[in-house]
C-alpha cells in the first residue's frame, strides 16, 4: 500500500511570514491599511527600560504589588495567581479569558505598574546554541 | 486547589508555582489533525496537568475565514492544550498543541512568532491532513520535524516511502513515536532540538 501524496501548493509570496513592524500600529492605523498589520496585537510599555514589549503568550508576568482597592476584580483575581511568575497562556487558562482579553487586562496592569512582564527568548536569525543546548539538557532530564 | 486562593478562582498548585528566578520561555508547537494526539503529547511529558487556553477568532483571521463562506459569519473559538516543562531555574518551556486545518491558521499568528520551532503529529491513516499544515509551515519559516504517532491499527510505511509522500527534504527528522509514553513524547522534542542545533550549526536558521 502506498500513502497518498503529498503535492506542494506554487509558492504565494502573499502568505510569507509579515515582518516584525518597527513602530507599534495605533489603534486607529491597525485594523485599516496593510495586510501585514496584526490588529490584535498589543504593544505595551514595559515598566524597567521603557522600550515596548509586546505580549505572548508565553510572556511571564509577575506582580509587584498587592492588589489595591482600586482594581477590577478580574485585576485582583490576576495579581493574586501571579504572586509567582505565570505565563500570559496560564493567566489565561486559570481566569477562563481569550488571550485578546487577557492581553488589555495585562497592559493596565503593567501601565500602572502593578505587575512585570518578562519577555520570552523568541527564534532569532542568530541562534542561541547555548539556549538550544540549555533546552536538550533540561529534556534529558525528564 | 489551592486553598491560598480563597478566591473563586482556581490557581496553580503549590508544587506547580515557577520559581521567582524564572527570567523567560521558550515555546515549541505542536501542530496535527484533530484526534492525532497532540494533548496526549502535551499531557505526556507535561510537569503540569495540561491546561486549556481559548483564542476567539478576530479580525486578524476573518481574511482566511473568509474563504469557508458561512463559517465567518459567526465568532470561532478554539481551544489550545498546552504543558509546561522547567528548563532550568531561569528558563521554561511551553509546549502548544494547535490543530493543523487552514481554518484554524488564524491562531498561528502569536503562537509561532518566535517558537523555536514545530512537531508535525501524524497519523498515518489520515495523512493528507498534515499536508497543508507542512507548507504553511515552510512558508513561514518555522523550522519542524515529523513525529508519526504509531497507532495499532494504523498503516505502517517505511520512513522513506514517508519521507517521498510527504515530499520532505532528507535532513527533516521524520520519526516514530507513542505520544501517551514520555520518554517517546520526550524523545520526540530530543529530535526537534537536534535538528535546531544542527540547523545553528550550519547557519542556515533563519
């Protein structure tokens, strides 16, 4: 028996993979022009350096204060499950929010410097050989 | 639960907490046809019971969507599994399993950008859903391996005769595995990160 056969489709330049913007889309320029801008994503400001950082889903973000009086509940709920670093996915899966949701919640918070978000180590054109290996060895040991 | 969450809020178990040192991730996907077992992949080698994220179907995706005629009229929600392995005191690993349909591609925006890279699951009785998954992959540039999930009941072929009907070239791993076991599962990661390393070696990862 023969598997079926795999036919690679012509190349559509159209669908190659959009390249990072340099300057974050505004709300207002977003949604319109160009088919390379993502309108759900989120810039936000990261509170150490003050250079934009865009969320992920595996962005860890950590409290830095106790919730106070004047946040939403949903806010409060956050703070209190990021006590110890969680990932934007966790936060999203324990508070039962779309990731879209939990990406506006997650920027008032980091706005009003109530939580830190630490940004994932993401594919680069230069490899971190040293992260790769970092990675098999933490394999290894499970 | 954990009963330091007096909320109604569930959180993450005592034992399941990061350590404050944890200073970033990195996150592999896991991309297959429904049923191919990629939560079952997740769960496997998982140090936390595998959890549920959900992305609504959003601006960004109605372009595709748009293309399967009524679907689009509604909002789409889908639901990704995913794991987490600690790497080291400082790195985590995430691991996303993503179904592989074209209508789902809306999800792969945020869940690829920056992955090291992907597992394609397969099942060899259903092939052909892997198909589209594969060169959406190799437009975007997002580096994979094979990973045949052995089914009892599932048609074996020799590697090769995969390797030719999927239309890889030789240096993508093609592999064999039991997504329920962990070594397999684990093995199976082993490979991508070969591959990743020899793909830096070489200095052809873009």
């Amino acid at each position: 028996m023969t598997p079926p056969q795999r036919k690679r489709r012509r190349p559509r330049p159209e669908l190659a993979p959009p390249p990072l913007p340099s300057v974050p889309p505004t709300p207002e320029s977003g949604g319109e022009d160009g088919d390379n801008k993502n309108p759900e994503r989120l810039y936000v400001i990261s509170g150490a350096d003050g250079a934009r950082a865009e969320l992920d889903l595996v962005t860890l973000i950590v409290a830095r204060a106790a919730p106070p009086p004047s946040v939403t509940p949903e806010q409060a709920a956050l703070l209190r499950l990021c006590l110890a670093p969680l990932s934007v996915a966790e936060l999203s899966a324990y508070l039962n929010l779309p990731f879209s949701a939990m990406t506006a919640l997650i920027t008032e918070l980091i706005t009003a410097e109530l939580v830190q978000a630490r940004a994932p180590i993401v594919r680069q054109a230069l490899p971190d050989r040293s992260l790769l290996e970092a990675v098999m060895h933490g394999l290894q040991k499970l | 639960m954990d009963f330091k969450n007096s909320d109604t809020i569930p959180g993450p178990r005592t034992e399941d907490h990061l350590p404050h040192t944890a200073q970033a991730a990195v996150k592999i996907v896991i991309v297959g046809g429904f049923g191919v077992g990629k939560t079952t992949m997740v769960g496997s080698v998982s140090e936390i019971r595998p959890l549920t994220t959900e992305e609504t179907m959003t601006q960004a995706g109605i372009g595709v969507d748009d293309n399967y005629g009524s679907e689009s009229k509604t909002a789409t929600t889908v639901a990704m599994d995913f794991g987490r392995i600690s790497i080291t005191d400082q790195l985590v690993l995430y691991l996303f399993g993503t179904p592989g349909q074209e209508r789902f591609w809306f999800l792969w925006n945020g869940l690829f950008e920056g992955a090291l890279g992907a597992v394609v699951l397969i099942d060899t009785r259903r092939l052909e859903v892997s198909f589209d998954v594969m060169g959406r992959l190799e437009e975007r540039g997002v580096p994979f391996v094979v990973a045949v999930n052995s089914f009892p009941d599932a048609p074996r072929y020799p590697i090769e005769e995969l390797r030719t009907a999927l239309d890889l070239s030789p240096e993508i791993p093609i592999i064999e595995c039991d997504a329920r076991r962990r070594a397999s599962s684990r093995d199976v990661l082993m490979t991508l990160m070969r591959f990743l390393h020899s793909l830096a070696m070489s200095g052809a990862l873009t």
